[in-house]
C-alpha cells in the first residue's frame, strides 16, 4: 500500500508546490497594476484552475516510474507586461515570484525539520517534510533556467544591456531545442543542485 501512495503524495506535493507557484506570479502581477490574472479567476489555491494533464499530472508519474527527479508544470498564469507599473524589472519580478514562493515553503519545512525534531513523533512525518522540501527546491532550481517557458529567461532579458537584443531572438529560435537539452542532458545536475540545496537547509541528507 506505501508504495502506491508514495508517488501519489508525490504528485499531490507536486500539485500544491506549481499551484502556489503559478498563483505567486498572478499576485506579483496583479500587485504591479496588472489584472489579467484576477480577470480570469487564476488568483485561487484550487490547483484545477492551474492544472495541466501532461505537465501537472502524467510527467512527474513518468518520471517517478522511470526514477528520475519528479518535476513538472502548471498551466502558465497569463499576465500583460505592458499593464505593469514597473516597465524595466516588472517582468524579472513577476517570473522571480513563483520561484520565491517555492523557496520559501522549502525553507520554512526544513526548518521545522531541522530544529523541531519533536514534531516528528510519526516515523511517516519526516518522509513527509523530505518530499515537500525536496519538490520545492527541485520546482525553484528547474524554474531559474533561462530557457523558454521557464522562469529564468524573464529574469535574464531584464539583465541584458542595451544592444543585446539579438541574444533573445536566438534564445527563443531554439528553445525547444535548449528545453530538450535540459531534460535530457541536465538531470543528473539538476539532481546534485537540488541535494545541495536541500543539506544546507535540512542540515541532512537527502535520502537515496
């Protein structure tokens, strides 16, 4: 029975963390004077409004049956940067925002794990507190890549001097084949960021 439920808890941690990512950036927009996001009833904790069949729920089940790192996606939250108060940074602040809020749940359930052991009175609970920090940071660290559709290509045009127009042109020409590359090649990085990550915060490691 465990190992059923297991990857389902997984999935549902999975769920929750691009849920809370995804309305992070329609709260970042809507607080800069865009209200797309509201307009469209995206500004909600219910994860069906977010959910995207591949990206939410048949990607991270393959890739736990596979034993790759479980990531996956949320159906983009539509925002108008020309509606944004603050041309120059509005959109790094935006992107910024869903990994912010993937970071911040990691560190607040890793710190509970790391200086409240008491709470931990179920030999279930720390396997728990492991998925749910581990999925965070894994959503944040994958989400700062500078690849379309990903977070990080936001946050990297807004730090492009002038001049550097072309590097976005080319960027979005390849970015299937950037995005690919990622999957592909980038797993077993994307790993070792993420267990890094995780001992600085949980001051354990992350079990195999």
């Amino acid at each position: 029975m465990e190992s059923i439920l297991f990857p389902l808890f997984h999935i549902a941690v999975l769920l929750a963390a691009v849920t809370i990512h995804e309305l992070s950036h329609g709260l970042a927009a809507n607080a800069m004077g865009d209200t797309t996001a509201k307009n469209l009833g995206r500004l909600t904790l219910n994860p069906i409004r977010h959910l995207d069949l591949f990206g939410s729920l048949i990607l991270p089940l393959m890739l736990y049956l596979v034993g790759f790192p479980v990531f996956g996606y949320a159906k983009p939250v539509p925002y108008n940067p020309l509606n944004l108060n603050d041309q120059r940074w509005g959109p790094a602040k935006v992107a910024l925002a869903g990994p912010a809020s993937n970071v911040l749940l990691a560190l607040l359930f890793g710190l509970v794990f790391r200086f409240l052991p008491d709470v931990f009175s179920s030999s279930l609970v720390p396997t728990l507190f492991v998925v749910i920090i581990y999925v965070n940071i894994l959503l944040a660290v994958f989400n700062l890549f500078p690849i379309p559709p990903l977070d990080g290509h936001w946050i990297l045009f807004s730090l492009l001097p002038r001049g550097w127009e072309w590097l976005k042109d080319v960027i979005y020409q390849y970015s299937i084949f950037l995005f690919v590359a990622l999957i592909v090649f980038g797993g077993s990085w994307l790993s070792a960021l993420t267990q890094t990550l995780f001992q600085w915060i949980t001051g354990a490691q992350l079990p195999g």
